[in-house]
C-alpha cells in the first residue's frame, strides 16, 4: 500500500492557538495509531506502515514539535502530548482505534490510555 503525508489543524479545547499536525497514512480497515519515540518523526513507521497497512488503515502523526508538526506552547509534559494526541484524533473524526508506539510514543500513549481510555481498543508498546 502507499503511504500518504497530510497537514491537518488541530483546535484545543484549552483555548491555545491552533497548531498544525503532519502525519502519514497507509492502507485499510481498522485504525492503528501509530505514534513515533523522540526525537524522530512518523517516517521511521514507513516500512511498518507498507507492512500492517494490508490489515489495517496506519495513521502515523508526528508528535507536536517533530518532524513537522507544530509545537506545543510552554514547556509541555507528557499529558500535554497525551492529551495532544486525544486532539488529533477528534479532528480526523477517530472516536476510538487501537494504538502501537515505541519508546517516548510508548509513554505518550500509556499516558493517553490512562486518561481516556475508552479512546483505545487495544495497545501495543514496543522499546
């Protein structure tokens, strides 16, 4: 399948200015959220995302101030990006999927778990 990279902006409910999020997108059926370790961004997922994207559609944003998405203000800690990603998902319309992250995407993920779980059918950390 073929990945393809998209910009899309974010709104928070906290009332900070808008942010723009790059991610890459690959294949089909169920969402896998895909989420990146720091430094890096969502292209170290390229060649996982040709693999799992013949079972599953792979979004894969880049976490806020890599690759090229837009940071988040002040000095954020790790349930600001949590709640970041729970964002990103309201804005692609994803109510709930099942998520894979690696490392620092590991953390952010467990974080988001822990905050909203029902956004989460099932999660897989790596690293």
């Amino acid at each position: 399948p073929m990945i393809t990279r998209h910009v899309l902006t974010v709104r928070s409910a906290s009332g900070a200015p808008p942010r723009k999020v790059h991610y890459r997108r690959c294949g089909s059926g169920p969402v896998l959220l895909m989420v990146h370790q720091s430094p890096r961004s969502s292209a170290e997922y390229e060649a996982l995302m040709r693999q799992w994207g013949a079972h599953f559609t792979c979004i894969a944003p880049d976490t806020p101030g890599f690759g090229q998405s837009d940071a988040l203000p002040g000095k954020p800690e790790i349930a600001d990006f949590a709640d970041a990603l729970c964002e990103f998902l309201d804005a692609l319309g994803v109510a709930r999927c099942a998520a894979y992250g690696f490392h620092s995407g590991g953390i952010i993920l467990v974080t988001a778990i822990k905050r909203q779980p029902q956004r989460f059918s099932c999660l897989a950390v790596g690293g």
